[in-house]
C-alpha cells in the first residue's frame, strides 16, 4: 500500500476528531447575464436576468463603460430581443434611455433595481406587469426635483394692467434673479386714483386677503411676484421697483399689479406719448 492513501485516511480522521471543517466560501454575486441551470431538485430558470457588477468596485472609466454594457443589456431584454417572454413599449424604453442617457450615473440604481423586477419572472414564473408598470413611471421618476431650464438669461417685459399674472418664467432651485421695474413709467389702478409707479400706493398698504399680496410691506397697485413650485406651492411677494428672489425649489415665477380688477387700469399719456413700465428680470451677480 503507498502512503499517500495512508496520509489521506489519517488526516481525514484527525479533522473529524478534532471537530474542524473547512469554512464554506460564499460564492460571489453573478455579475451579467445569469440563469439558474435546472437539476433534480429545480427545474431552473424561464431566462436569464443582467446582474451588474459591484459599482464601488469600479474605477472612473471602467464604471463609465459599464453603465453603457448594462444599459445595452437591459434595453434588449425590454424590447424582446431575449426571446425570454419579456417585452415592453419601444416608445416606454426610448424615452427610459434618453433620460439615462442624460444622467449616466443614475444607470447604476437602474440596474439593480431591474434585476429586483427580472428576478421572480425568471426564477418562479411571476408576471412581468409590474415590472413593466415600473418602466413606463420610471422616466418621471427619475425627473422628480430636475431641472432643466436654469434661470440664465436676462428677460425684459412691458408690464400688463389689463390681466392677472403675466409670464411663466422657468427657475431652478437656488436660481437668485434680480427684477426691476422702470421708475418714471406711471399708471392708476382706478379712474380716480392717484398716479403710482411700480412702488404701489404707499397711502395704500394692504392687508385684505382678496389681494394676492396682503401683508406688510404690499400696497395697492404695486408690482408683486409669483412664485410657484414644482409640487403646486405658490408664494407671493412684493417686487415694488427693484427686489432680489432666490428660488426655493424647482417652478416658475410670475408677475403682475397687486389688485383684483382690471378693466378701470390705464396708463398716464402726455400727448402722444403713453407709458409702459419695463420689467427687467437678470441673473444675480
């Protein structure tokens, strides 16, 4: 007999005695496409679902690479292309990749959360409608507190005294825009009432809640501000000649006179010659 069966035999025992076993090693998370095989216990997966590779792992450009090849892999299984059972609106993933495409990092939390969705369809036979529900909100999603219209450009407007609020102006959240409103230019907000410029009546402050700006510091006729924001908030304030807003969150800004009616406004003439208050709305310095 050669020893090395001995040797074998011998260590085996001792291990046993001794209690010892060598520690299981936990295999890694499946990184691409993967499916369970069938065997006698399983009769395996439907298809295969794309599992992405530990993000953290990556360098720079190798993550940047990855999110293209996870990106690609996903899109072909939303389109059917897998023959696996799964497909989904070509106009849902164009517009899912657009918005990727806009925000590649946000490629990452896409992938896992899609294997979530792959994952019981392939291994148990679930239907797929949840998984395409998630795709088809998904864009919108990802779009909440975007903006995509920054507040970067000057805007110069007549002032209108014959509707409410006038412009819808874009602004992202932390946007700080200056607005000035041309001093000389005058009009009244009654037949009978007194000349003012964007300053408002200053005999005049306002505190009836029929105003859109009703606290202190607003007067009757003065030029005040809208904002409001993404979720349907809205703030009034007064802008009067010249103030500074800082956008609270993604929305648009308006403007118009503080008042609740219109048709007995006009401006002041000198002969020919009829005023028209500017507004003038900048990016602050």
């Amino acid at each position: 007999m050669s020893r090395a069966p001995i040797l074998f035999a011998v260590l085996a025992v001792a291990s046993v005695a001794h209690g010892k076993r060598r520690p299981e090693v936990e295999a890694p998370p499946p990184v691409g496409w993967y499916s369970q095989a069938p065997d006698k216990k399983d009769p395996g997966w439907l298809g295969a679902c794309y599992f992405p590779p530990m993000w953290a792992d990556l360098a720079l450009s190798e993550r940047r690479a990855a999110r293209q090849t996870a990106l690609e892999a996903m899109k072909s299984q939303w389109l059917g292309q897998r023959d696996d059972g799964v497909s989904f609106s070509s106009s849902s993933v164009e517009t899912l990749e657009m918005t990727l495409l806009g925000d590649p990092e946000r490629i990452e939390e896409v992938t896992t959360r899609n294997a979530g969705f792959c994952h019981p369809v392939m291994a148990s036979g679930a239907d797929a409608e949840a998984w395409g529900y998630w795709l088809d909100g998904l864009p919108a999603q990802l779009r909440v507190g975007e903006c995509r219209k920054p507040m970067d450009y000057t805007l110069v407007q007549y002032l209108r005294l014959d509707v409410g609020w006038q412009e819808e102006i874009p602004m992202c959240a932390g946007d700080r825009v200056d607005i000035q409103a041309s001093v000389n230019d005058q009009y009244r907000t009654s037949p009978e009432g007194p000349w003012i410029n964007a300053d408002g009546d200053p005999e005049r402050p306002v505190t009836d809640p029929v105003l859109p700006c009703n606290y202190e510091g607003c007067f009757h006729g003065q030029l005040v501000g809208l904002f409001v924001a993404e979720g349907g908030v809205s703030t009034v304030f007064h802008i009067g000649t010249t103030t500074s807003f800082e956008a609270p969150s993604t929305g648009s800004l308006s403007f118009g006179i503080n008042d609740d009616s219109w048709d007995d406004n006009q401006w002041s003439s000198q002969g020919v010659v009829t005023d028209h208050t500017a507004v003038t709305v900048s990016p602050s310095d």
